[in-house]
C-alpha cells in the first residue's frame, strides 16, 4: 500500500484527475449495463472484479519501478539506458522446462495439471475438498438411459468422480438422481464419446485420477463392482482393459467374452488366419471401445491418438496397443467383474436419413469408412516416422 500511494503523489496532479474521471465513468457505465440487464447477475458480480485486475498491475507495476529507483541512486545517475535495459533483461523470466507457453511464468506459480473437484464459493480453499476421488468414470448418454446409467453409477464407489456427456441436451432432468446433483454434466447435443473424450479429458485435467473409464451407457452392470475391478487390474498390471462381456452369443471378438474359470485374460484364440501373431490383435493386446479402463499413464497416450474429426472411434481399439510396452501384457480383460453389453440404438439412431437410408445406416457406414481413414493415418505416419530414421518400414512392427 505504501508504494501505491508514493506513485499516486509522485503522478502528475492532472494525470490524477483523468485517472478519477476515467474510472468514475467506468462505474457509472457499468452501473448503467448493470440496471439495464438486471436479470444477468454476473454483469454486477463483473463489475467489482473487473476493477481487481487494474490494482493489481498498477500494483505491480509501480513496484517494478520502484526497484528501479532503488537501484539508479544507489548507481547515483538516472540511469543510463544501458544499464536499464540490463536491469529490463534481469527482470525478465524464460524457463524451457516450463510447460510450453507457459516459459515466461515463474515455475513455483505454474499449475499444470488440473481436476473435476468441486469446490465451495466461500470458505478457505485448502478445506474445499473433504475428498479428492482417485479415479474417473464417464458415460456418454441420453435420457432414455437413465435407469440403466442410475444402476450403473451405483456399482461405482464415493472414490469415483462420475462425469456424464449428454448428447439429447437432457441435463436437469437427472437431478431425480440425488447422486447427479454432485456429477459434472457436460451437454452438447449429437456429439459421440470420442468427440467428448478428446475435448473435455485432456491428461492434464484428468491427471489426479489413477484409472479412467470411458463407458456406453448401454451396459449391464449386476455383476460389476468397481472397487474389485480395480484391485485386479492393478494386481494383474493392465494399463488397458475392460470387463469381460456376456452373453457370449452375438459378440464379434472372442478376446472380450469373459471366461468363467479365472480372474482376467490376455489372449485368446481366433478363426485361422484371424491374428498374424498370438501377441496381436485382436488375439492379445486388444479391448472394444465400447467400455475400455485405463490408466493415467495409458490415457497420456491414447488421448493423443484421437483423432478430432474421427469421432467414432472405429480402428481405435486395434491401435491402443501402440500406446502400452508390451502390450500384450499390460492389455486385458478382468473376467470376474462382468458386464453385460445390451446393444440399445441410441447414438446410432441419431443421424439423419439419407438417399432413403435410415440414420443408422448412414451412421454405420461413417464408422466403417472412419476406421479405414485411421488405420491409413497411422500407417503413414509409421512408414513417414521409420523412413525419417532410415529404417525400413516393411521391417517395422506395424501391422
Ligand atoms: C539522465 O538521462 C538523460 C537521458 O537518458 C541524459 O540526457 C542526462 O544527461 C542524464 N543525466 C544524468 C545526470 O546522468
Ligand atoms: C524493457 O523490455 C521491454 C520488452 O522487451 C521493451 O519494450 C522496453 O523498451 C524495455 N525497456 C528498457 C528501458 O530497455
Ligand atoms: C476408497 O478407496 C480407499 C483407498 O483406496 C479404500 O480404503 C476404500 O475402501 C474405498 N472405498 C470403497 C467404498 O471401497
Ligand atoms: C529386417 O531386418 C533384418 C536385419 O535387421 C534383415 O536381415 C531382414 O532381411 C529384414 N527384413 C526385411 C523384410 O526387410
């Protein structure tokens, strides 16, 4: 306070005054927008904090030259533009180990990473959170689901932050679950899982949680629980899974159908001619997308290799394995927490018809030519990667 006041003195008495109208027709201004959109609350809370910012640079800024004094008498000159420009460069922070853009920060003030954690609007903020929940659950869903995702949030523990993507713009409606009151709603309408994922699950801000599920929201759960699930994808070490799948009939891959003699699998047996290798896909190093669990350190990477205009996700599940070493260990299916995938049309029933088409059609034929774009995507950049490094990419381990 001391050095704000020594500035204003040391301003010139009509700089002052210009300084005193300026900001009165400020508020008078803003008082006016204020009374003008009485029902907008947040242009009134805007006015007292949008006055926040210019005391704390003038703030700043009034300190910053008063270093600067200090250090010219001590010199006993005015300082020469040499010397100031010596001090300019001092003052100056550029550190490459912050995250990029964030160079010309000091790193103590840096927050990199952040959380879904509720917080109160009042209150000290160190005792905001009672809890912090290590891991995350979402579920892209419609309205129509919601009894299903109700069962479904229920088998997920208070150590589970729970985080629906709405794609029908249905949100308030929830709140008949007295759980959905303390969930983040995110709604955009017509958007898929992938799409929400690789806009609103970005590692950072997830990075608190140990594991994150990305689930349908047309699964059976009776015979999930989420705490077991857990313990066994960290005792077995599976950086990527996802529940077995009953019932056995109708399903296209025979990694995912659970086994009812053991706790989790990594490999299984295709038609011949199916798996190049015992340890690929989808004979090992393999799960569908429709519920797939992973870990941080797995998410870091698969969230890079979401392609933003490839919402589907089709191809995705084949490629997980680039992101995990070896993958055909640290990929797997927990078979003694179970699911049921119950193939409720929902999304797919979301497009629009076309050439006489139904909207599903048309869905599905998006989904398929989605998966050949990505599956071209990544050989390129393989084959451009390999040859970069002067090796030869039919040597390469892609497939
Ligand atoms: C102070 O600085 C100005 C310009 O930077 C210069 O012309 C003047 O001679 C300086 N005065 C002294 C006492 O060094
Ligand atoms: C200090 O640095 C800024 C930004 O690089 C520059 O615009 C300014 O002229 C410098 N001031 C002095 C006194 O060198
Ligand atoms: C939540 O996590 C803690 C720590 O891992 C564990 O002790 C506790 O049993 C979990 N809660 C439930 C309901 O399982
Ligand atoms: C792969 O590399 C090995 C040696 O690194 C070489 O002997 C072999 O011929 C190569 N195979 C192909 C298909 O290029």
């Amino acid at each position: 306070m001391r050095i704000l006041a020594r500035s204003a003195v040391s301003r010139k008495p009509n700089e002052n005054m210009r300084l005193i109208v300026t900001t009165f027709i400020g508020v008078v201004f803003g008082f006016l927008i204020g009374i003008s959109f009485p029902t907008l609350s947040l242009t009134k809370v805007n006015l007292p904090s949008s006055l926040l910012p210019t005391i704390d640079v003038s703030y700043i800024r009034n300190k910053e030259l008063g270093i600067r004094n200090a250090w010219s008498s001590l010199r006993g000159n005015n300082g020469s533009s040499a010397q100031a420009q010596k001090l300019n460069d001092s003052l100056k922070i550029w550190v490459p180990s912050n995250p990029r853009g964030a160079e010309r920060l000091p790193p103590g003030i840096v927050e990199a990473e952040s959380d879904f954690y509720l917080r109160r609007l009042w209150g000290k903020p160190s005792e905001d959170l009672t809890k912090k929940p290590k891991y995350l659950v979402t579920f892209t869903v419609g309205y129509d689901q919601r009894n299903n995702i109700d069962a479904a949030v229920k088998k997920f523990s208070d150590n589970f932050t729970i985080l629906l993507f709405h794609y029908d713009g249905r949100t308030t409606e929830w709140d008949e679950f007295e759980w959905s009151k303390q969930a983040i709603h995110i709604s955009i309408r017509k958007q898929t899982k992938w799409w929400y994922a690789k806009r609103f699950l970005h590692p950072d801000i997830v990075a608190p949680y140990d594991y994150i599920f990305i689930w349908d929201e047309d699964l059976g759960v009776e015979h999930f629980n989420a705490e077991e699930y857990i313990k066994l994808v960290r005792k077995h070490g599976l950086e990527i899974s996802q529940p077995g799948l009953e019932p056995n009939k109708g399903l296209t891959w025979q990694m995912t159908k659970r086994r009812g003699d053991r706790e989790v699998h990594k490999q299984t047996e295709e038609k011949p001619g199916w798996c190049s290798s015992p340890h690929l896909p989808p004979c090992a190093a393999f799960v569908e997308i429709m519920a797939p669990v992973f870990s941080r350190d797995a998410w870091r990477c698969v969230w890079h290799m979401i392609q933003n205009d490839l919402v589907h996700g089709w191809g995705l599940d084949f490629a997980l394995r680039k992101c995990v070493d070896p993958a055909h260990e640290k990929i797997g299916v927990v078979d003694s927490q179970w699911i049921v995938h119950q193939t409720v049309p929902s999304l797919g029933n979301q497009g629009e018809s076309h050439d006489g088409k139904a909207p599903w059609q048309g869905v599905r034929e998006r989904c398929r030519k989605e998966w050949t774009m990505f599956q071209g995507r990544l050989t390129t950049a393989e084959h451009a990667y390999f040859k970069a490094m002067g090796v030869d990419p039919s040597n390469s381990t892609a497939h």
